[in-house]
C-alpha cells in the first residue's frame, strides 16, 4: 500500500521534529501547548507555574527562536 504523503514529506517532517529538539526544554513546552494542546494563556501559566504576563512574553521568543533555527538550517525562507 502506498502512502498518500508527497514524496519527501516524511523527510521534512523528521527535520522539523530535530530542529524542535534543538529548542530549550521550556520553549518546547511553551510551543506544545500553544498549538498541540491548544491550551490558553491561563492555562499555560498554570501548566508552567508562571504567570500569564510572562506566558506571552516567553511564547513570543519561543516562537522567534524556532523561526530563527528554521530559517538557519533553510526550512523557511526569510521574509
């Protein structure tokens, strides 16, 4: 049976999970549940034992490192 994935997707999706990888460990958490867990900014702050002033401020940055580490290792371009 073959896959219905384009041809190259599986590749590109294993560097994207490395490059997430290369993230800190609080980054990580801070992107997972934004927008895997799609948990809001409460309760992350709850999740995380922070408050939701500093929620925003860190997924803020945790979203400029991994858009920085992508656009390093060529993923995304740089607009």
């Amino acid at each position: 049976m073959e896959s219905s994935a384009p041809s190259g997707r599986f590749e590109q999706d294993a560097d994207i999970a490395k490059i997430f990888s290369e993230l800190g460990e609080r980054d990580r958490a801070l992107l997972w549940l934004a927008y895997v867990e799609g948990e809001s900014h409460e309760e992350m702050a709850s999740s995380l034992g922070v408050g939701r002033r500093s929620v925003k401020v860190m997924l803020f940055r945790a979203r400029r490192r991994l858009r920085e580490l992508l656009i390093a290792r060529g993923v995304l371009v740089k607009s």
